[in-house]
C-alpha cells in the first residue's frame, strides 16, 4: 500500500502540477486483494495512510475505506484511491 501510495503522489503531481497544491487528504480507498478468512487489510492500508501522514502532516490524514477482495485488476494485491483537496 506504501507503494501504491507513492504511485498515487506521482499520478496526483502530474496533474497538478504541483504536490504544494494540496490542501487536504480528504479520503483513501483501500482494496486487497484476500480470502474470506484473513482479516488484516487495515494493516496492509497502514502503509498508505502512514505515509500520507510522514509526508503532508495534519493534511495527510484522512477517512478510509479498507475492502478485501478475492481479485484485483491485472492480478495486483493491494489498489489504493484517493479524493484530495487542492488549492487554487
């Protein structure tokens, strides 16, 4: 989730132009992808959260949706959105 969150900061500077623009982290989708029986995905979306709160402080924390799933697009394991407030 770690990475996926550094991906998702990539993806969100390329059409901001700039991560100064930011505002506010205002939520994070989580999917994991599990079997029924594991019941650890807010740990695995730790890693996303933590690091949007290393990174932007009191902006990058946020609400956040964390789902288990039996399969992920291109057979990824973790996929992480984002609704982010920006200035101006």
């Amino acid at each position: 989730a770690r990475l996926c969150a550094l991906n998702l900061l990539a993806q969100l500077q390329a059409a901001a132009g700039d991560l100064e623009r930011v505002e506010r982290f205002l939520r994070l989708g989580v999917f994991v992808q599990s079997t029924p029986e594991w019941v650890d995905t807010p740990k695995v979306a730790n890693g996303a959260s933590d690091l949007l709160a290393e990174l932007f402080g009191e902006s990058g924390k946020h609400a956040r949706t964390t789902v288990g799933v039996a399969s992920l697009p291109f057979g990824v394991a973790v996929e992480v959105d984002a609704i982010v407030a920006l200035r101006g």
